[in-house]
C-alpha cells in the first residue's frame, strides 16, 4: 500500500492538470459583473518535476478553452537548481515561449512570485512582456464592463522585494496613475499572507472586494482530518487554498501547477482554477 500511495504521490499525481470550477460569492461586488470569470494560475515552476514545455502548453491550452473575462498569473514561474536562486531548472524564456498565446477578453495580468525575485524581478518581468502579459507590480489597469469600471492592481512579493510592511500605500499610488479612479478593487498577490498589510490599513475601502493569491500549493499535500501539514503561511490552514472570507474581503488562494522543495502532490492535483464572480 505504501509503494502504491508513494507512487502516486510521486509519480501519478504531479504528473496531472485538472480545471476546477469555483462559485465565488463576494461582498459588495456590483450586481453588473455577475457571473464574471476568472482564471487563476500560480506557481508553474517551470523544469520542476513534469512541468516541461509541453505542460505549460496544455496550461495556456486549458485556460483558454474556459473563455474568461479576464486570466490571471500569480508568481513564481520559475524553479532553482539545488537551492542555487541564479541557477534554473527551465529558462525563463523558455517559460515565456510557451506562455505566449494566452487570450482572454479583457485581458491576462500577472504578478511576481518570490521565486522570480530571488531568481531577478528584471529579467522576469521582461520575458513575460515580450510575449505580451502585462505585468503589474503596484500598476494598476482598470476595464469596462457592461458600464461597470472594474480596477485591477498588483502588488510585489513581500519575501523577495524588501516591500514595507504596510503595502496599502503601494497599491492605492498605482490605483491613482489611473485616468478612471472608480470601480470594484481587485487585488493580485502572490503570497496570501499580503493581505494583511493591506487589509490592516483603515484606508482600505469597500471597494477592495476581492484579493487572488497561489504561494502556497495548496500545501501540496492533503490528508483527511489533518489537512496539509505544511503550509507556507503564517495562517497555516486559514489561507491554504481555495475561497476564503477574512479581514471583511474576499480572497481565492490556487493551489498552482508545479512543485517547489519536495517533488510531490497528494491529494492536491496541479489546478487552473476557474472563478464564477456572483454578488452576495
């Protein structure tokens, strides 16, 4: 029973690509933008175990077959070498090669993750760009639907950047560059635990409605009763993955694609998560 369970946990296991489809009830969100779809991605890790290029294909594949509003990419796209941060396991333009072609109606927008800080923010942000993601880091856009502004911002990584620790600043001085400064707030981050310092800042208005985060991999590994043992977040459980409602704000941790550390999945496929916005 054990070679069998090591097995899928090695082998079968990381080896998948599932899309779940969430219904996401959010406070305050404009009745205008029901049914508004999201595709959230995190955590690729290109070169990590069974991530190649045919894999980061048939991600950019799936996420386009879901026809969403908007795709979202929430950090870390690429994977060290034997905790060498310079050295990687894909190039990051190999990862971006096969990233281009991502669509999506009003747009794909990404952040960073720790491990592209570690690895250089620069040379990251570059590659994504040259295939044509916008990449937001305290930017902000902002988009029209069914008259409805709708405003997305994204915030650095706190563990790679040296980001003070009250980013409410940040992210309103990339809503203010914005020529329409009304609309529904939402909040791309790599790490869940960043919504803290936002959402401990008393400025933060009802318009902050929604904050997407990955970082976490779901813990990678799930079991009954105990959950994920390990979990990258000072929240531990709270903020391993899926909906979760704290601080007055709505928040959506993916579980991501790659692996990071132990070459291992159980019980929590790679995922692109497909997001149903519906107003509470």
């Amino acid at each position: 029973m054990l070679l069998v369970l090591g097995f899928w946990a090695f082998v079968i296991e990381p080896n998948r690509l599932v899309v779940r489809n969430y219904e996401i009830k959010v406070r305050n969100w404009s009745a205008k933008l029901e049914d508004f779809k999201i595709v959230a991605i995190s955590d690729i890790h290109g070169g990590s175990n069974f991530i190649d290029e045919a894999k980061i294909r048939q991600v950019v594949e799936k996420a386009n077959q879901q026809d969403a509003d908007i795709i979202v990419l929430l950090g870390d796209y690429v994977s060290q070498q034997n905790f060498d941060r310079r050295k990687l396991k894909m190039p990051m333009e190999t990862i971006a090669d096969n990233l281009n072609g991502l669509r999506a109606k009003y747009g794909v927008y990404a952040v960073l993750g720790n491990h592209d800080g570690w690895y250089s923010i620069g040379k990251v942000r570059r590659e994504l760009e040259r295939v044509g993601l916008r990449v937001l880091e305290n930017e902000a856009v902002s988009i029209e639907i069914n008259g409805e502004r709708l405003r997305i911002v994204g915030l650095p990584d706190s563990l790679s950047t040296n980001v003070p620790a009250n980013k409410i600043s940040n992210a309103r001085q990339g809503l203010e560059r914005l020529e329409n400064k009304d609309g529904k707030v939402i909040v791309l981050t790599h790490n869940p635990d960043d919504i803290v310092s936002v959402t401990g800042n008393a400025l933060v208005s009802q318009d902050f409605v929604l904050f997407l985060a990955g970082h976490t991999h779901g813990g990678q590994c799930r079991f009954p009763i105990i959950g994920a043992p390990i979990v990258p977040s000072m929240h531990r459980q709270k903020y391993v993955a899926g909906h979760v409602r704290d601080r007055d704000v709505d928040m959506f941790i993916t579980t991501g694609i790659g692996t990071s550390l132990i070459p291992v999945r159980f019980r929590v496929p790679p995922e692109i998560s497909v997001l149903n916005i519906k107003a509470e």
